[in-house]
C-alpha cells in the first residue's frame, strides 16, 4: 500500500466533514439572496415604481441581514474550536447565548427597520 492511498482517504473523509458542516450555511446564504431575487422578479412584472420601492425595502432587509448574520457566523468557529478541544459539553451553552445573542440583536434590528419610515421618505 502507497502512502497516497491513505492520504487519499483521510482527503475524502475531511472533504465530507466539512461539506456536511458547511452545507446548512451555504443553504441560508442562498435562500436569504433567493428571497430578493424573487422579490425583485415579481416586483419588476408590476412596474418600475413598485421595482424601485421593492430595490429599498431590500437594501434595508439585506442591511439587516448581513449584521446578523455576520455577528453570529462566529458561532460554527466557536463550536469546531470547543469540539476540537473535546469540550462538547460547553456547546449546548455556546448555542444557547448565540440564540439570546440573535434574538436581542433581531429585536433591536426590528425596532430600527420599523423606524426607517425617514428614510423611504427621504428617497422619495
């Protein structure tokens, strides 16, 4: 047997970890951009002034988005970091403060898209 051989398998076994692991984030990222994208095509069949008001409104909700997604992307490093560790007991609590960390910051990101009316109106 070739040292290539299991080198070769330990590269399918990583490759199918990490696939697995990225997979649900990859969904998200897509379905999130998904949602605009048929917003837009479906906005676009109406006319050009329900297209511009739908192009705002999702500049707002991407803005919102890309905070909390960005803040909480640190989460599946943290949890790879406290499983390498063999620490899985602490991941339950890791998990539980990302879910009380998402819910406040999407709380506070609700009540500033609620109050964003200055700015539709700014652009008219």
């Amino acid at each position: 047997m070739t040292t290539a051989e299991p080198r070769a398998a330990r590269l399918r076994r990583e490759l199918r970890a990490t696939t697995l692991l990225a997979l649900p984030l990859a969904i998200g990222q897509l379905s999130a951009v998904g949602m605009n994208v048929v917003d837009a095509w479906l906005a676009g069949r109406h006319g050009a002034l329900t297209l511009a008001s739908v192009a705002v409104g999702t500049q707002v909700w991407s803005l919102v988005l890309l905070i909390l997604i960005g803040v909480l992307m640190a989460l599946p490093a943290f949890v790879s970091q406290l499983n390498g560790a063999g620490r899985r007991h602490d991941i339950g609590r890791l998990f539980r403060q990302a879910v009380w960390l998402g819910l406040g910051m999407g709380l506070l990101l609700l009540l500033a898209v609620r109050q964003a009316g200055w700015l539709l109106r700014t652009v008219g």
